[in-house]
C-alpha cells in the first residue's frame, strides 16, 4: 500500500544473517544499486536519515553506523534500560571511536553498508548476531565503520521480561560464535598490525567471559569472607558491619564524605585488615546517586524522574551483594 517491493525469501532461513544473505545475492548483477540500508521492520526513520548518511559514504566510506534511539522508551523499565543501554552505545562506544577517528560498531539496525563492499567480501553469516560478525570482518578487512549521528532511526523494545532475557541470552551466544570463529584472525590483526580496531572487536567478543569470570571471582571472595568469618569475634563483627551500613548511607549522598571515611578506617584499622577490604570493595560498588540525580536532572530541567531512583538503588543493591 505505500509503495514498497517487498522480497519474498523463498529459501529456508533461520537468522536476519540468512535474509540478508539471500536479498544480497538476488541484487548481485544489479548495476542500479549503490548502498544498502538496513532496518528492522518496526523502526521509524527521521526524514534526513538517507541525507545525512549520503554525506559519509560521499566522504569515503562504505560502511557507517547512525544514532540508535528507542521510541517506547516510557513503557516500562525495561524499554528504558533498553534506552539506556543503546544510549551508552552511541555515545561513549561510537561516538568516542569516531573522535578518535577509529572504527564504531554496528548494532544490528540503522546502518547502511556500500554494494560494493559487499561483492568484493561477500556475505555469509555463521553467528546469530550478524552486526557483530560483519564488525569483525570489517576489522579484519581495514574498512573503518563510520558513525553518522544526525542518522537518526527509532527501534521498538521488548516489553517483557522473558523475551528480554531470550534476546540478551542470543546475544552473548552469538558474540562468543564470533569469538570461535574470528579469534585467531583478529589476534594476528592485533599484533602483526598493531590494530586496535582489531583489539576492539576482540576484546567485545570476549565480554560474556569477562562477565563468567567476574561472578566466579565474586563466589570466591564471598566464600573466603565466609570461611574467615569463622575466626572474628563478635565485636569485630559488628564493629564492620556497623560501618559499612554507615559507609553506603554516606556514600548515597556525598562521595567526599565517604571518602573520608574510608581514609579513616585505613589509618585505624590498615587497607589489608577485613574492614579495610570490605569498605574499598563496597567504595567502588556503589554510587552517589541523590547527589548525581539532584544536581543532574536540575541541570537539565528534568522533574519526572520515573524509575531513575528505583533502578539506582537495584544496582547498588546487587553491586553491595
């Protein structure tokens, strides 16, 4: 109804990697076609997405990112997370590499890719997540993905918490297919180019088994607290836990304060004593988030803060635990 020649994919496909494959392959002997734009079928699209992303390929380059925003951002919490996290990604991922006049990442929808880059490496996804796959061969390859951020799109968040966790399980199983599949390409990359492009998407590839190793570390050094436990007396016991109640109290409000006061167990009671530890872990675990939410949102002239309290507290919650 508004114009659109829709393909049918008449192949078996499992992934958007194989759709995308077999939409590539029919327009192949295609001379008419310079770019492709990739989208995800519920996106909305800013008028001058096409415009602002002709003005980077016409720079040069074959393959750029634009800005990833969410259009139900106040449905829930979790679509706001969901904002926050693509926020995260477009300014201190792609925007901070495109500064640094280094290569960005794709994040699945709103990019567009030049036909000639792909016919010249062809395009045949293994992983699930094909963003993260062709990132890597663009590393490999030495084309740098620019960031285009006036390129604005919408995309539609879950809803739901159980297809949240399905979407975030694919995710990371696909990052780690892309780590079987590219490590030792990327490595040689790394050190025998010295790219950290390469680096980049490597150590990306490798954040699930940061993650594993970190809550392993994290049952470790619970396990040892329990095991030492054992061997505190009751005062000491109470005396630590009085003061790290004391400490996250503070800490919510004032950093300098609880700064302060941690410079203050070290010189009673030394950094390497129990309590020593136990304040610095929580130091860095938590956050002053009445301090930065007041001073923050009154900046910006935000009175409706909706679950910004709630989700900052949760966090410093599980980061304590």
């Amino acid at each position: 109804k508004a114009g659109a020649k829709v393909i049918e994919c008449k192949e078996k496909v499992k992934s958007k990697g194989d759709v995308l494959k077999y939409t590539f392959n029919m327009f192949k002997d295609n001379k008419e076609i310079d770019v492709y734009a990739i989208f995800d079928a519920d996106n909305i699209v800013e008028n001058n997405f096409l415009n602002e992303m002709n003005k980077t390929i016409n720079k040069g380059y074959n393959i750029s990112q634009g800005f990833r925003d969410t259009k139900n951002i106040s449905d829930n919490w979790i679509t706001s997370s969901y904002a926050m996290l693509y926020y995260i990604d477009n300014l201190f991922i792609n925007r901070a590499r495109h500064n640094m006049n280094k290569s960005a990442f794709l994040n699945g929808t709103g990019f567009v890719v030049k036909k000639e880059l792909i016919d010249k490496y062809g395009y045949n996804p293994k992983t699930l997540t094909e963003d993260v796959e062709l990132t890597a061969l663009c590393a490999i390859n030495n084309e740098k993905i620019a960031y285009t951020e006036n390129a604005i799109i919408y995309d539609e968040q879950v809803t739901k918490f159980k297809p949240s966790l399905k979407q975030r399980k694919r995710w990371s199983f696909g990052a780690l297919q892309c780590f079987r599949l590219y490590y030792k390409q990327l490595l040689k990359k790394t050190f025998k180019d010295k790219s950290y492009c390469a680096l980049d998407i490597l150590l990306f590839t490798m954040s699930i088994i940061f993650q594993v190793l970190a809550v392993l570390l994290g049952i470790l050094t619970f396990t040892e607290i329990l095991l030492n436990i054992s061997t505190i007396n009751i005062k000491d016991l109470s005396l630590i836990s009085l003061l790290s109640v004391l400490f996250i109290y503070i800490k919510l409000f004032s950093s300098s304060a609880a700064t302060g006061l941690v410079l203050d167990i070290f010189e009673t009671y030394g950094p390497d004593s129990l309590l020593g530890k136990t304040v610095s872990i929580l130091c860095s675990s938590t956050e002053t988030v009445f301090y930065t939410m007041s001073v923050y949102f009154l900046a910006a002239k935000v009175t409706k803060t909706r679950y910004t309290l709630a989700g900052a507290l949760i966090s410093s919650l599980s980061a304590i635990i």
